[in-house]
C-alpha cells in the first residue's frame, strides 16, 4: 500500500518562504513541496520541509529541490530559551569544523503559523542515533569495536566546539559560570515542582559543595551527546540541538554526556560506554590530547550530577506544564518515568 | 514514590491520545506516531509502578521507621510520628523525608542522616525495578 501524501499547510509555507526570501535563501518561483512536523524536539518543534529552487534546478534536478528543517518556539514552550541565541550561535558555526547546518533565515514575531518565533536551516544527511533502542547501541558498540570513527569525531568536535574563539562565542552565547549554571536549574525546579523530592533537595546542597575552580569559559553546548548528532557513514555528520548552549564552563559537556542515560540507560541498564560511544578513559585521554584541557574525573562527577539536575529540572517543567493543561503533548508526561532513574544515578553519583 | 501525576492524569492523557489518533484524517505525521507510542509506553510503565505500588511504600515506611527507632531529636520524633499511620502516602512520605534531611546537621557524621540515604538509595533501585518487572497477565 502506497504512504498517504501529507498535506503541506499553506500558512506555514507562505511564512516559511517570506523569511527564507527576505535572507536571500528562497526565490520568486520558489515552492513549499513538503512540510510535515517531526518526531522530536520538546521545548522546539521542528519541520521538514522541501523547497524548491528553479533558479538553481539543473540537469536531473531541473525544480532544484532543497531540504530543509524549521525549528520553531511555540508558545507554552517547555524552557524559555531564546531562539535569537540560538539562530545567533548556528550563525557563528558557520565558519567553525564542527559540522552544523547553514540557517537560512529567522522570523523573531511571536505571532506566525509555526505559533512562536522561528529559523530555517538546511537539512544534513545522516540519521540520529537513539541509544534507548538496542540494535542502534549495537552499531555504536560495534564502530567503537571496529574503526571508531564516531568516536573520535565526537571527541574532537567536542574540542573543537570549546575551541571556538572567546570573543566570538561570548557575543553569540549567554554567560552562564557554574554558581549561574546550578542557580538557574535548582530556580527552575523550584518553580516547576509539583512535589517535594528529597534526593534533589540534597543534591542541589552537594553538587553547590563542590563548586570547582574555575577555567577559562568557553562555547558549551549544554545538551552535547550522540542523540544530538547526526550520523552518516560512520562519521558524525552533524551537531544538532543548541538550545541549550552558553559560555561558560566546557565541563559541564564532558560531565553532562557521562550521565548513565545518555548511554541508554532507561528502567534497565544501557551501553558500558560512555555515552554508549566509546570507553570513557579513553574519550577524556583524547580530549585532553586535543584541547589541552585536563580532565579530573572528580570533576566530571559533579559535572555529571549538575546535567542530572538540569535533566530532572526539565521533565519537572514538561510534567507541570502537562498537569497545567498548557500543553496536550503526552512525552510530557512520560517524563515523569524518566525520574526514577536520575534519582538512582544522582544517589550513586554523591556516593550514598 | 515521589511522583507528580496521578495514574487518573496520566490515563487521561493517554486517552486523548487514542481519540486524536482515531480522528486523524490520512496517514499520521512523525509527530503524531510519537505521540501513540509515548502513549503506549506510559500505559506499560504505569503498570508496572502500579504493581510494585504497595510493597515499595511498605517497605519505605518500615525502613525509615527502623532507622529513626530511638533517635529524640525533634525532627526525627516528628517523621516518626507521622510514619506511624499505615496509610501514609508516597508523596508525603517525600515530603517527610525532605524536611528530616534539611533539619538534621549537615557537619559530621550522623548515623541517621546515612542511613535515610541508604534507604533512598535502595528505593531508586526497588522503584527502577518494578519499572523494569515483566507485568502480571502479560509480558513487556
């Protein structure tokens, strides 16, 4: 049986080719072939779109046809985070080796089909791995048993990312050191809670006792792991999901991809690998090699336990937004079984 | 134990889902097949918490008394006293809980406050498990 066509909203693709023209990425002749809303994204939504390019067609290819994806802030989003800043830091990558989508456009009104503001960017080969299904922790383990290809490009990206120029990455990004960074998320869960946790509550006290010294900020991704990648050909062929980026401390990246989830951990345990990519001596050994930073395992540790924290703080807010009625989206209130786990890892994590 | 969302707010949820899948015209967008088996896979997991329900606040209510069994500190008399009635639920059980740590000396060594954290401890594992346990009447 043949798949049912998706109907391409004509609001949204008027909206879509209004802003890609007025930055220069769409023509006259342009036309919305294709727009349908993707599976993921929990404080964005994201649209693939299909976009053709008379001007550009040539032989075999004569509509020029281009993908795309819209990534928009809808109202009641789940964080209040700045898609500007967003649009802003994908513009400052452009000119940086890790592979990030060219933007193509930003629509800042509040007041647009897509519900809230958004931006256009090119769509990049590749698929992104979701290391909660076993078969794709396989093809993880088995690039790291074989020619890790996806590991060392996840590690020398991460390099490269903290190696981005200070006053560039500064413009771009919210400074955001470790006492904002902890303040931000433990206000967040404050605010959000619909009950009182008390291995959060404590966790907050332990991770602030272990402020460390600080370094140099730079560029932070803030949700950096392989689920946030695209993988094509056994390389990582983009990075995706900047959301959450600052310029602060680079740590928080290495402790945050540790988290015991983020190899697939869920109700069962995940990949022994960190990151279900690669043995974690291994990828910090690297790291240091190529950013010249040195890593202290006790470090990442708290590091680790922080971006538990944010993750806990971020299911907080999707299951008081779903409670609120401000959202029918049910993975938020799936979130809520996320919980369990990262209570488990944080008591692991202060060592209880 | 500690979980915002009662099994009514959740089936509810899981039911608008249903609703909207059936109006549906034409063929499911990816955002909308996510929806269903996000749906599906709350059914599954709320399942399984309901069935360990029970026994895992059984056990922390017995645990915590055990711990606090002769402790006259004001704020271990308190939980105490309020772990008492059987029928104490897991969100206030939480709570108590969260109020006993904050209230005890966080400098040195307290024998009470170590073993309230063991006790967390094993309730994430008890609580991952029944997650994780294959159903009554069904597998996974």
């Amino acid at each position: 049986m043949a798949a049912e066509a998706i109907a391409v909203d004509a609001a949204k693709a008027a909206a879509l080719l209004e802003t890609m023209r007025a930055a220069g990425a769409a023509e006259s002749g342009s036309v919305v072939t294709y727009l349908e809303q993707l599976e993921g994204g929990w404080s964005r939504h994201s649209y693939a779109a299909r976009v053709t390019h008379p001007d550009r067609g040539g032989a075999g290819d004569p509509d020029g046809e281009r993908a795309y994806i819209v990534r928009a802030r809808p109202r009641g989003s789940l964080l209040d985070t700045d898609l500007g800043e967003e649009f802003r830091v994908f513009s400052l990558l452009q000119r940086e080796s890790p592979p990030t989508p060219a933007v193509r456009g930003f629509e800042p009104s509040e007041q647009t089909p897509f519900d809230g503001p958004f931006f256009v960017m090119d769509r990049l080969g590749g698929r992104a791995p979701n290391v909660w299904r076993r078969p794709e922790r396989d093809e993880l383990a088995a690039d790291w048993a074989s020619s890790r290809g996806i590991a060392h490009d996840l590690v020398a990206h991460l390099a490269a990312i903290h190696a981005i120029d200070a006053g560039r990455a500064a413009a771009a990004a919210t400074a955001r050191d470790f006492q904002r960074t902890v303040d931000r998320w433990q206000d967040v869960y404050e605010q959000m809670k619909l009950v009182r946790d008390p291995v959060v509550d404590e966790a907050y006290a332990w991770v602030r006792s272990r402020e460390p010294d600080p370094v140099a900020p730079c560029l932070v991704h803030g949700d950096y792991r392989i689920g946030n990648c695209l993988i094509d050909g056994g390389r990582v062929s983009g990075i995706l999901d900047w959301e959450l980026c600052s310029f602060g401390d680079p740590r928080f990246d290495l402790g945050y991809m540790a988290l015991d989830y983020h190899a697939g951990k869920f109700t069962t345990p995940g990949s022994s690998l960190l990151n279900a990519v690669a043995e974690r001596d291994w990828f910090h050994e690297r790291y240091a090699l190529l950013s010249g930073r040195p890593v202290d395992p006790e470090v990442v540790r708290t590091f680790t336990a922080l971006g538990a924290l944010m993750l806990f703080a971020i299911m907080t807010t999707g299951i008081r937004v779903y409670a609120d009625a401000r959202t029918r989206d049910v993975r938020m209130a799936w979130g809520r079984f996320v919980l369990p786990g990262l209570r488990q890892d944080l008591t692991a994590l202060m060592g209880w | 134990m500690f979980n915002a969302l009662t099994p009514p707010q959740l089936l509810a949820g899981v039911g608008r889902v249903l609703r909207a899948s059936a109006d549906a015209d034409g063929a499911l967008e990816d955002y909308q097949r996510s929806q269903v088996l996000s749906a599906y896979s709350v059914t599954r997991l709320l399942a399984g918490e309901l069935q360990g329900a029970d026994a895992l606040r059984a056990w922390t209510r017995a645990a915590l008394l055990d711990a606090l069994a002769g402790d006259g500190r004001p704020p271990a008399v308190a939980a105490r006293e309020q772990l008492a009635d059987p029928a104490v639920g897991g969100v206030r059980i939480g709570e108590l809980v969260a109020d006993l740590l904050a209230a005890l000396p966080r400098a040195g060594a307290d024998p009470v406050r170590d073993a309230v954290r063991a006790i967390l401890r094993e309730l994430a594992d008890r609580e991952q498990a029944a997650l994780a346990a294959p159903l009554d009447g069904g597998a996974r």
